[in-house]
C-alpha cells in the first residue's frame, strides 16, 4: 500500500466535488472568495473564516437547501480522509477509531470543534465554533453529525444511532431532513452543541479490520502529524491553539506546557520570529474580537468574557487599544 500517497482531501475542495455533482460550477461556489479551483486543489492552501463563511453561504443560495449540510455530510467517505481513513478502516473496533480520530485530530480540517467524552456511561460530543459562523453554524453542525453517522456506518456496516441532540440554534421550518437523517429527539435554542452518541456502538467491531495495516497507517498518521509540527512556525501553533479553544487564553508558561517546551525556549523561539507571546495574544483576540462583532448577534459583555476580560470596560479599552476605534464602528446596535 503506497500510503504517502493517501492524501486528505481539504474541506473546500470536497465541498467543489460535491457541487460539481449538483451541475454547480466551482465559480459559482468560490465567487467572492478571491479563489480560484487552482488554488483549492493545492496541499498548501489554507482558506481564512470569511473565506468559509462566503463558501457556505453561497452553496445554500446555490443549492437552495437551507439544511444543506446533511446532504453534504453524507457524501463525505472514508478514502476523503487520506491515511488516516485507512487507519481507521484497518482498526479492530469503533473504540480504537475514535481512539485514533482523537489522536491524530490535527490531520482533519473542522470548521467546528469536537470534544468528545464519556461521562457516567454516556458518550456524548459538544461541538464549538473555531471561528464565529452567525448563521451558519447549524450548517457546520449538521455536516458534522452527518458525515460521524455515514463515516461511523461505513466502518462497521451497521447503523449509527444518536439518541439525543442539544442544539443552539432554532430550528428549520422544515424539519423532514433532521427527522429523516438523525432520527432521534431533538431540542433547539440550547445552551450549548451537544450530540449523545450510543455507547454500545462503541464495541462494534470494524469489517476490513487488520493488525498489520492498521499499524503502518498508523506510523504514516504518525509521520504526518511530524510533517506538520515541523513545517509550522511557532506562532502558527500559538494561534492554531487559541483559536481551537475560545474562551481560553493560557499564560506564556502555561502555554509552553501545552506545547511540551520549557518557557524560556518558547520565548526564544518566538524572539527569532520577531514576536512575543502578548502580541500573539493581542492579535488573535483582535481578530476574534472584530469577527464576534461582524459575525454575532454576542454584547461587547459576552464577547469580552470570551476573550479572557473580566469586565466590559477592560475589553473597551483593550479594543479601542488594539484597532484605534469603538466597538461602535463595527456594529451599529452596540
């Protein structure tokens, strides 16, 4: 098996495929974007959150499904997930991919965050926004769950169930696709993302299962995932860390410790980047701070406390410190 050459296929480039299906044309989906499909295609590309946000805005419009995202969900397979697909294809049982999936998270792009837990017998998913989506996370929602089921199904060749889903937003006028697709109780305008998974499944053993290919897929993933530490730089990883975790703003030191180096390394580190710790910080809540305001229906209270203040004044201060303006001059009902 020539695993270097199992590729992950990136998100917006399975969202083209999909479309193209649909008789969508790629600039139909990337207009506004600044993209073209070249660019798409490349290992290196990386899209920005308003890249996202126009790309998914414009296949609802395009497709005129509100609920879009269990369609799309779907369709994902296992091959779209390079090696690591593999891996989990050649793993024992449900338990041991999840195992892996955990692991070797950093291989899968999201445009939510899954934390999984299994808490008093229950294994149960809360699903965060990496960056603020306004009115389209129920799309990042609904492909996620969407794409576990079929991915989860396709391992086993067997049914996935939920038995419970806690959701933030409203819901549909048209509910046929959640009831049809999820098929379990659903409750809208929740606290928080939160999927309920069956434990049980958890025990079922995986059709294609084996030992051997499991663990050399495993030492590709392995390899990947060094690819990746080494090619990114510091600050990279900084960012990539705060973004994956709102609401947490570590301390320098505690910040080393998450990344398995001393301090004083990761201060030097950073100084041969031209940058500091605080200034790392200070531009990734800028960032999340103007896109809350633009993206978000959030006060300048909430979005503050998600940024680490403890009062609304220091978040003004530290705002109007950041980018010369008022919370004012980027949302008119301030």
């Amino acid at each position: 098996m020539a695993t270097s050459k199992l590729k992950t296929t990136n998100k917006i480039s399975f969202y083209l495929n999909c479309m193209a299906r649909r008789g969508i044309a790629s600039e139909q989906v990337l207009e506004g974007t600044g993209l073209e499909q070249e660019q798409v295609c490349s290992d290196q590309f990386r899209p920005n959150a308003n890249q996202y946000r126009i790309i998914i805005q414009n296949i609802i419009a395009l497709t005129g499904n509100p609920c879009i995202g269990i369609a799309l969900g779907a369709e994902f397979k296992i091959s779209n997930l390079g090696v690591l697909g593999y891996a989990a294809l050649s793993s024992s049982s449900l338990a041991q991919s999840r195992e892996l999936f955990s692991k070797y998270d950093a291989l899968v792009e999201h445009i939510v965050t899954p934390n999984s837990e299994i808490i008093d017998g229950r294994w149960h998913t809360e699903l965060k926004e990496i960056f603020p989506l306004g009115g389209l996370e129920s799309f990042a929602v609904e492909e996620f769950v969407s794409r576990t089921i079929e991915l989860a199904s396709s391992l086993t060749n067997k049914p996935f169930p939920i038995l419970e889903m806690r959701l933030s937003y409203a819901p549909p006028e048209n509910m046929e696709a959640y009831k049809k697709r999820f098929n379990c109780p659903i409750y809208f305008k929740q606290s928080r993302n939160l999927i309920v998974w069956d434990i049980s499944s958890l025990d079922q053993s995986i059709s294609l299962a084996n030992e051997e290919v499991f663990k050399l897929c495993e030492q590709q993933c392995q390899l990947l995932i060094d690819q990746l530490a080494d090619a990114d730089l510091l600050s990279s990883k900084i960012r990539n860390a705060l973004v994956k975790n709102p609401g947490e703003f570590p301390t320098l030191e505690e910040m080393s410790k998450r990344l398995k180096m001393g301090s004083r390394t990761l201060r030097r580190r950073l100084v041969k980047e031209n940058l500091t710790y605080q200034q790392i910080l200070d531009q990734t809540r800028k960032d999340l701070a103007i896109q809350y305001l633009e993206y978000t229906s959030l006060t300048p209270k909430e979005i503050g406390f998600l940024l680490g203040y403890n009062s609304v004044s220091n978040f003004r201060r530290a705002f109007k410190g950041w980018t010369g303006n008022k919370l004012t001059d980027y949302r008119n009902n301030d």
